[in-house]
C-alpha cells in the first residue's frame, strides 16, 4: 500500500472519535525497536503520545494513559489500539510467511488473511488484479475497522484519514 511510505515519517492524521476530533501533524518514529506516533494540533501541545512493539501498546493523552499488554485479543477498545494496527500493518511486509489463507474477490483481486503484525486479532488484506493492496480490514476484540488505499479510516466509533503533509 502507498501509504506505508509514511511510516516513519511526517503525515497528517485527520480523527472523529469519541476521545479525539480534528486534524493533526503526526510523527511516527522507531525507537528502541518500538514505534512511536505522536499527534500535534495546529495549536497547543501533544495531544496523543502512542509506542507500541510486540509486548504491548502504551498511549498518554492529556490527563488520561493507556496500557495493553500482549496479547491484545482482550484489550480495552481505544483509540491507541486502532493507530498501533494499523502503523503495524503498514510497516509488515505481506510476504508468504504472513499468509494463512488466500480467496478469490471480484475483478481478479484477491483477499489474504494474514497473521497480524501485532499478533493479536485478524487482519485481512484485499488485493487488486493489479496484486497492491486495496484495503486492510481489522479486527480486535470489540474494534472492527478498515484502511482504504488512499487512507480512509473508518469502523465503529472511529472515522478518518492518513494523508502525506499537505494534502
């Protein structure tokens, strides 16, 4: 998916949820073998602080944090969850290994189940005849959502974009 060429990087993550609404400046870095992402407003300080690496995912928010520990199958639904899958997903390669299954979906694509890169819930990948990847679909516990191509965020409580800076 193109969009994987954001991360690490800069981008601009545009949420409606139940905890966060706006458009933010978000930087995703790897450190110590964790990945980071952080969100800024156009104004103020750091509204999201989100690490995660296969043990878990931890997030601070202005007066509230958030901790899961692997595996994530039980976790508490957040917002932090949803972003970690999803930067997960875009930094895994879909390589054989990954695959658990494979099925036939119209116009000559194909969806892949794949063993998440988190490793915790399902993560099913539609592919173009093309072989990019046209959408990701996740699942967690409680949480149920989808990534489109041209990053389109959306499921139950949560709506939004992942676009490059400027966009």
């Amino acid at each position: 998916m193109a969009l994987a060429a954001l991360v690490p990087g800069r981008f601009e993550v545009e949420l409606d949820t139940p905890g966060l609404t706006g458009t933010f400046d978000a930087i995703a870095a790897v450190v110590d073998h964790r990945l980071r992402l952080q969100l800024f407003p156009d104004v103020g300080g750091k509204v999201l602080d989100v690490e995660f690496d296969g043990s878990g995912v931890w997030a601070e928010m202005p007066g509230a944090s958030y901790a899961a520990a692997a595996p994530l199958d039980r976790a508490e639904p957040h917002l932090a969850l949803v972003l970690a899958m999803v930067l997960a997903e875009l930094l895994a390669p879909v390589e054989p290994p990954r695959v658990r299954g494979e099925r036939p979906v119209g116009n000559g694509g194909r969806q892949l189940d794949l063993r998440p890169a988190l490793g915790s819930g399902t993560v099913r990948a539609t592919l173009g005849a093309d072989g990019a990847i046209e959408a990701y679909a996740f699942e967690l516990g409680w949480l149920s959502f989808t990534l489109a191509a041209d990053g389109t965020l959306a499921g139950r409580g949560v709506r939004g974009w992942l676009r490059p800076l400027g966009s």
